[in-house]
C-alpha cells in the first residue's frame, strides 16, 4: 500500500496540487506541478523571472482555472470552485498594499476586513458605526500584529513596512487556513523585513503559508520548505539546505560554473 501522510510525523497537507497545468494561447506558463502545502509550515515558491510562481498563485486561488490538474484544500477537490467559495473554506491571497484603504484608520481597516463575507468584497453600504460589534475583534487583531498604538492613525500614513502589517492583518480577520502571501517583503528595509518576517512566523503556527518570495536571505531564515520553479515546471524542492545544494538550482539562479 502507498505510504500515506498518516504513516508519517509530517503535519497534514492542507493544501495541495497534483498536475497542474495552464497554457496561454498555446504557451504552457505551467506545467504539471505538483505541491503539497503542511499546516504549521511557511512554504516558498522561488524561480528566476518568468518561471510560472504568479501563475501558480493564480491557479490556486482560482483566479485563472487550470488547463487541467486536481487542486485540493482541506481534502475537498477545489478545481473547479469559485474563488469566493475558496475564500470562505480557508484559502486566502493578501494582495499588495492597495488593499488596504489609507483614508480609514488603522481600526477601521481591520474592522470593515472583519465583516468581509468570503474577503473579495465589502459592503460600503452598511456604516461605520454599525461596525462597532466587531471593535473589540478588531482589537485583539491589532494587538497580535503590534499594530494597536496606531489603531487610530489613517492608514495612509503607516510606513511601508507598516501598511503590509496591516494589509496582513486585514486577512487574518478572515481566519485562513491557508495563507497565501505575493513577495510580502518587497521593496522593505532590514527593519521592517525583521518585524514583517516575526509576524508570518507567528501566524504560520496555526495555519498555513505559501509565500512567492524573491529575498533568498529571507527565504533561508523564514521558511519550513521550498518549491524551486524554472520554465512553469518544478525544478526541486525541500528544506533550503536541499534545495541550495541543488546543481540545478544553482544553475538556474546562477547560471553554470563557466559562466
Ligand atoms: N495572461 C497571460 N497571458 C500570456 N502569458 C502569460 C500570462 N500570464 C503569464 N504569462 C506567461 O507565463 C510565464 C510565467 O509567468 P508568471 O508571471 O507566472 O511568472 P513568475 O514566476 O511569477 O515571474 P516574476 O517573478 O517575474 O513575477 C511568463 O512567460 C509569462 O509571460
């Protein structure tokens, strides 16, 4: 009989992809991926410009449906689920800070994220004050992240690495199971990528992270596992002494010894 997860002390995939596939036009942008996300890990997708990762978030999310491949979050088949619907099970995508609303504050940031149904919309008709129920969630939230001295700051004025907390707060009021992060630590400083990468490490402990993440420094210091892709396919994957021991790797990101 084939070894199945429960024959391991891995924690449980959660979130995972069997053959997955997305041409464009005749282009194959992806091809036969396979990926299996653990709850408790931060996993990274790394590859050169070009090698399918934002394809692959895409897919997972259904944004883009696959050209063919079985998708599975929590054991349900998801492949051809609505991306509300993917939302509402656990599967959700923190997009770049314009999602964040800089005229509102910290506070009610979070607290319209809160009454979010499946994430991907808000309901601007309902008023602030009718929001106050969920103040005192909003808190708590604020207070994990370490955000709570600024809750009545506008938004728009945070520092960058700041907005990001924030825009990662504004997910977690969704309570994923699976979180997926694009380049969370883009164009950051070393102080902010410290406070950014301290706040994934804790969030990952009750639930999943799939992060596209260019910063190497950060991928070796932040994540359990890691998928290395190059031309929409996986070129290895394991922990970062594995992968960064990989001729294939190094070839890929460095190109040949002769070079
Ligand atoms: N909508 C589309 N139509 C046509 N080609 C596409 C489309 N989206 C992506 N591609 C192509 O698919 C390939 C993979 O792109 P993708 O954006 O997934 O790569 P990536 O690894 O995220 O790259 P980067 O690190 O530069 O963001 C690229 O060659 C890209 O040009």
């Amino acid at each position: 009989m084939a070894p199945t997860d429960l024959d391991t002390n891995e924690p449980r995939v959660v979130l995972s992809a069997r053959g997955l596939r997305r041409d464009f036009a005749g282009f194959v942008a992806v091809k036969s991926v396979d990926l299996d996300v653990r709850h408790g890990n931060i996993h990274a997708l790394i590859g050169p410009n070009g090698a399918g990762k934002t394809t692959v978030f895409n897919l997972l999310t259904k944004f883009l449906a696959p050209t063919s491949g079985r998708i599975e979050l929590l054991g349900h088949d998801i492949t051809r689920m609505a991306p509300a619907r993917v939302a509402r099970m656990g599967l959700v995508r923190s997009f770049q800070i314009s999602a964040i609303f800089p005229h509102l504050s910290v506070l009610d940031n979070v607290r319209v994220a809160l009454q979010r149904p499946g994430g991907l919309s808000v309901q601007f008709w309902r008023s602030l004050a009718a929001l106050d129920r969920l103040t005192p969630r909003a808190e708590e939230l604020l207070r994990s992240v370490g955000l709570d001295d600024a809750r009545n700051r506008l938004a728009g004025d945070l520092s960058y690495g700041r907005k990001r907390v924030l825009e990662i707060a504004t997910t977690l009021a969704l309570d994923p199971k699976v979180l997926l992060l694009d380049e969370p630590m883009a164009g950051m400083g070393h102080e902010d990528v410290a406070t950014v990468s301290d706040l994934i490490r804790s969030v990952a402990k009750d639930r999943a992270v799939l992060m596209v993440e260019h910063n190497l420094t950060v991928v070796a210091d932040l994540c359990d596992w890691i998928t290395v892709m190059q031309r929409g396919e996986v070129l290895a994957a394991g922990d970062y002494a594995t992968v960064s021991r990989d001729e294939r790797v190094k070839v890929a990101y460095m190109g040949t010894a002769d070079d």
